[in-house]
C-alpha cells in the first residue's frame, strides 16, 4: 500500500496530476509488472486541490481510494 501526494485530483474520482514527469505512473507501472499485482494507492488531497476536470492519458492511474479535508 502507497500513500501518495498529488498536484491536482478530478472531482472525487481518484484520477489525478503528479508533477509532470510520469513518476508516479512508471513506479506503479513497473510495480505491477513486477509483482504481478498492482499496489493499492490512497491519494491525500486538500479540497483546493479537487478539480472539475483532468486532462488524462491512457497510461494515467488512477488512485484506489482519495482522502480529502
């Protein structure tokens, strides 16, 4: 299990903006490919950082569960 800080969330729907580099999604990529399981991922998020809309790729994760205040 990760605990992972994003840049921005969609509204609720744990799709998320890291930093601009991929890192994220690489490592938990990788990670898959690996164990052959993906990890779970819990995203902490502010409320200013919860958006309307993402512009996302097909190779973006999303996070398994996002914890707002």
């Amino acid at each position: 299990m990760y605990i992972l800080q994003f840049r921005e969330f969609r509204n609720y729907r744990g799709e998320f903006v890291g930093h601009g580099r991929g890192f994220y999604d690489r490592f938990l990529n990788d990670y898959a490919q690996k164990y052959e399981t993906a990890p779970k991922t819990i995203g902490l998020a502010l409320k200013v950082q919860l958006v309307d809309d993402l512009p996302m790729e097909s190779k973006d994760r999303m996070v398994d569960l996002l914890i707002h205040a």
